[in-house]
C-alpha cells in the first residue's frame, strides 16, 4: 500500500480520499512539521501532501527516495524546489483555480478596509471614543470611479480587476503577456509598471513570488506611487520590500496598505508595521472560506491519488 504523509489537517473529504486508498500519517500541529520530523518522515513515504509553509527543499527532496508525488495545498509553490523534485522525477502539483475568486474577494476586502481604515474605526467605536458624528472623523479614499492598477494578470488578478467594474474603476495592468480577453472585458489598458504605479489610486498585487518579482515593490516604486494610493498585497509578502513599505506609510507617500502576506510569516507581533495605523493586516487567508478549502482538499487528494496510480494528474506544475 502507498504510503502518504500530510503535513497538516486539511479539510476531512480531501483525507478520507486518501485514507481509502493510502496509509496516511498527518502532522496533527497547529505549526508546521519541524524540518527534523519532515526529514524522517519523507523516508518512506510515496506521497507527500504540502502546505506553503512547508519549505521543501533539496536536502528533505533528497531524503524522499521513494517519493513520486508532492501535492500542495495552494496555488502557490515558492515553498518547493521544483526543479530539483523534475529532476528525481517527482511530480508536485498545486491548486490553481478554485481559489480565484475567494482570494479576489479578500484582496478587495483589504482594499475597502484600508481605503476607509475600517479596523481603525471599528476599534475606535469599540474602545468607546466616538462622542460625536465628525466632519473630520476617519476621512478615506473614494474608491468609485478611481483607477485600479493590477500587477500580474494571472487568474486572480483578472478576478480583482473584474471586480473594479462594479465600482466603475479605470483598470491599469502590468504583465508579461498582453490579455485580450481582460481588456475587452473590462476596457483594462497594458502599462509599464512605472506608469501604473504612477497612475493607480488602488495597486493590488498578483505575482507570484520568484526571483525576479522579490522586492518587486521597493523604495523606488513606492515614491512613484500617488500620495493618496493604497497598496493591496495578497500575493507573496517578499514582494514588496516591507521596511521601505513602512516608511513609505510613515512619510505618508502613500494612503494605506492591506497586507494578507508578509516577508516573514507569521509577522513578529512586535513588528513595527504592525504599530502603523495605515496597514489592515489579515494572517494569509485569502483563500480561505469552507467551500474553497475544501475544493482544495479534493483537489490535492485527486491529484496525489493520480500520481500514485500512475495516471496524469489535473494539476502539475511546469
Ligand atoms: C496560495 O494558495 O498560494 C494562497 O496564498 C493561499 O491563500
């Protein structure tokens, strides 16, 4: 029988398919398997079910000699050396699509909350400061009728940009690839990312995290940025170079931030980015809502399952 191990309790139907077919070890923990636990665990195993904060790397690769599938619990897959997994023949798959717009959704969650400083006023109203309706009192960002920048027009970032309609935006994007379909759907216009981040009210992030997109928004980028702008980043926090984000935030070179990922995750609670009240901060969950973690789930079992009965599996990652 393969044998499978799971580095995290994921949604149960995803396990039960498993368990029908496998022997499946799960790392019970709120916190990730230690790297030890995953180097010993690894020996045996056929099949390796990952999360992101799982980094998988030559040396736990190495240890998988019987390893011929890692399936991971995201779309993203910046946490596995994938070229190394190609080249001992282990096939790692990911869960494109079926997060999409749950993770749009949470990317303009940010954007509202930020563009109003919404947490800001809901812990006002809580601690009992509101003595009276104020002409002054937590001024925003309009959103209606601004112009909505997206930085990497895969899949999700179409969903954001889709999104901005409703709110009769001007979308702005930066790709590799010219989108046909994007731009006769939302009358989106292809820039440089200098001109978007010069033109954008709202600048939401959608690459995903590779060496040439780390630090993608730094210093330089942020003083390009319009004063009243805010950033949205629910892509990989090492996108965005977080100190210079800070001090961008600090000098009021930009409005606002809404950050559902961080360079380091978690975020040291005694980070100062933390103390900043332009910043709405979320713990990394934009794809999380029931019905897209357990799509998830299903997704990742199915595809593990594949491998392991030799079949092609719907989601490889090339
Ligand atoms: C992913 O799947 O890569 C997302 O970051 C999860 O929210």
């Amino acid at each position: 029988m393969f044998k499978v191990f799971v580095t995290r309790r994921i949604p149960a139907e995803g396990l039960e398919m498993l368990r029908e077919k496998c022997q499946v070890r799960v790392w019970e923990g709120e916190t990730p398997p230690p790297r030890e636990v995953l180097l010993e665990e690894i020996k045996g195993v056929h099949g390796l079910l990952t999360l992101l904060t799982d980094p998988i790397d030559r040396e736990i690769l190495e240890a998988g000699s019987h390893l011929k599938v890692i399936a991971n619990y995201a779309v993203g897959y910046d946490n596995i050396d994938v070229d190394q997994a190609r080249q001992q023949g282990i096939v790692v798959t990911n869960t494109p699509g079926v997060l999409t717009e749950t993770t749009a959704d949470l990317a303009w969650g940010l954007l509202l909350a930020a563009a109003r400083s919404l947490v800001k006023a809901d812990q006002y109203t809580r601690a009992g400061h509101w003595k009276s309706w104020g002409p002054q009192l937590f001024l925003g960002q309009d959103v209606q009728g601004q112009t909505l920048g997206i930085i990497g027009a895969g899949r999700i970032g179409q969903a954001v940009a889709r999104r901005g309609l409703g709110f009769d935006m001007d979308i702005l994007y930066y790709s590799r690839n010219p989108k046909p379909e994007l731009e006769k759907e939302t009358g989106a216009r292809k820039v440089e990312l200098d001109e978007l981040l010069q033109e954008s009210d709202f600048v939401s992030l959608h690459v995903p995290l590779t060496p040439a997109t780390e630090n993608l928004i730094g210093a330089r980028e942020l003083e390009l940025m319009k004063k009243n702008a805010v950033l949205i980043n629910t892509a990989r926090g090492p996108v965005v170079d977080q100190e210079a984000l800070n001090q961008a935030l600090l000098q009021e070179k930009i409005f606002a931030a809404g950050l559902d990922v961080f360079a380091r995750e978690p975020i040291d609670a005694s980070d100062p980015l933390l103390e900043n009240p332009r910043v709405v901060v979320a713990p990394h969950i934009g794809s999380a809502s029931f019905a897209t973690r357990e799509k998830m789930a299903r997704m990742v079992a199915e595809d593990l399952l594949a491998v392991l009965q030799g079949k092609t599996p719907k989601n490889p990652v090339t």
